[in-house]
C-alpha cells in the first residue's frame, strides 16, 4: 500500500507527497517533480479520480496496487 499525503488540489492538477518509497501504479501517471518526494498527476488521471473522490488539500489517500496496471483507493482522508 502507498500511502500520499495531498500537498494541493485544484481543478487542473493533484500534487501529492509520498510517504514512503514505494512507487505509485503506473495506471495513475503521476509524474515527478524535480526535487524531493512530491508528483503531480493531471489531464484526464486527475478528472477521473477527482470525480469519483472529494480530494482536497491536506487530505490523505491510501492506495492499494493490484497489479503494474491496476489500483485500487483504499482510504481518503481528512485527518
């Protein structure tokens, strides 16, 4: 399990800080940012995980790799 804490949430893009050094599904497309922990996942990824789940910033998302292709959201969170 991955667990990403949400550094911001907007209409556009999802940037999120791994907790861990496990890598995210490829399914997800995050891609990373330059410096430290943080990736963003965005177009079409981000919409679709957007409109299923009210993410926002400071929450904590929990995710469950099934396969290299596949995931699933086991926990989101507002701490």
């Amino acid at each position: 399990m991955v667990l990403l804490l949400v550094d911001q949430a907007d209409e556009k893009q999802l940037i999120v800080i791994f907790t861990e050094s496990s890598k995210a599904p490829t399914e997800l497309k995050f891609k990373r940012i330059k410096n430290g922990n943080k990736m963003i996942l965005s177009g079409e990824h981000w919409w679709k995980l957007r409109s299923t789940y009210a993410i926002g910033d400071g929450y904590r998302i929990t995710i469950e790799s099934i396969s290299n292709n596949d995931y699933k959201i086991v926990e989101v969170w507002k701490p």
